[in-house]
C-alpha cells in the first residue's frame, strides 16, 4: 500500500462535511458489536438503532465489529476533527513555537510583514546613502583634482598637495570599500 497524504480540505469540503453531520442522527453513538445505537451505552429496547456493519459471516465477525466502532465514534470524532480543523486554519489559536514561544498564526503573519517592510526600508536607506556616498565621493575627487591642478600650477607644493589628497583621501575613506566606511561610520 502506498502512502497516498489527501490534499487539503477546502472551506467547501468543510462546510459540505459539518452538513452532513449536522444532518445525522444526534451524537453520541455506541455498538452493542456490530450494530450502531444511538446514546453513550447500548440499552436493550431504549437505544435507537442507527445501523449495522454486519457481513453475515462468522469469518468476518471481528471486522464487523472494529467497523461499527469505528462508525460509532465517528459522531463523535467527525465533529471534534471539524472544529479542530476550524481553529487551526482561522489562525486565532495560541501554536507553540520551537524556542517555547507561543504565538498566533495571525501575530506571526503580521510580525513576518513587519519585518519585510522593515528590510525593504532598510533596503532603500542604504540604497539612497550609498548613492550619496558615490555623489560625495565623486565631488571630493573633483576637489583633488582642483588640488593637482594648483601643485601643477605651482600655486601650492606638490608636497603639500600631496598631503592634503592623503589627508582628505583617509578622512573620508575614499580608498576603503563601502562597506567598511558604512561599518566605521555606525560605530
């Protein structure tokens, strides 16, 4: 035999279900052995008779039997698996997590959108400072740009122009790559 898992129940499947129990004679069912009665016990001439799974043959007896068990319980059972069913896909009930939390199915929905739209803000930000990070590097190499120019002039010495790159070149962490400025810069 193999292992055939259904596919999920469907809100119709459900209500189609909880129909049909709904419709069935009241809970609790017991069996006398093969017959199904209605009432928690079978009681010669009180319990109603619901039905029977008897095959007729002596072989067959112990089956018929764990049949109209099980038929028996199902009233019972039908109606406690459909509610269960119920609060489980309606999110509300308390789940206990791995790490011993408990939290609902809806608190953790909320609280994983959350944190999208946390990391997609956090996205843009560093989106829009690494940006500003390109635009004011770029405006500092015009400045050492300016700066060779003038020591190619002679308007200052190329000592002095060249300490002023390096000055300004560590200052602002133009030869560190972005991440490493971003990491000095938090500290």
């Amino acid at each position: 035999m193999t292992d055939q898992t259904p596919a999920p129940l469907t809100n119709q499947q459900l209500t189609d279900m909880a129909a049909r129990e709904a419709a069935a004679t009241p809970g609790p069912w017991c069996t006398d052995s093969w017959e199904i009665y209605q009432g928690t016990e079978y009681e010669p001439g009180i319990s109603e008779w619901i039905g029977e799974t008897c095959r007729g043959r002596i072989e067959g007896l112990a089956q018929d039997k764990a049949d109209a068990a099980f038929v028996a319980a199902a009233r019972t059972d039908v109606p406690a698996l459909l509610a269960e069913i119920r609060r489980l896909k309606d999110g509300t009930e308390p789940r206990r997590l791995e790490d011993g939390s408990t939290h609902t199915i809806q608190a953790l929905t909320d609280a994983g959108e959350s944190c999208v739209q946390h990391a997609c803000t956090a996205a843009r930000e560093e989106d829009r400072l690494r940006q500003e990070q390109y635009t004011l590097r770029a405006a500092v190499e015009g400045v050492l740009d300016e700066v060779r120019y003038m020591a190619d002039d002679e308007l200052i010495g190329g000592e002095q122009a060249a300490r002023l790159t390096r000055m300004l070149r560590d200052a602002l962490g133009l030869d560190k790559p972005f991440a490493a400025v971003a990491g000095e810069a938090g500290r």
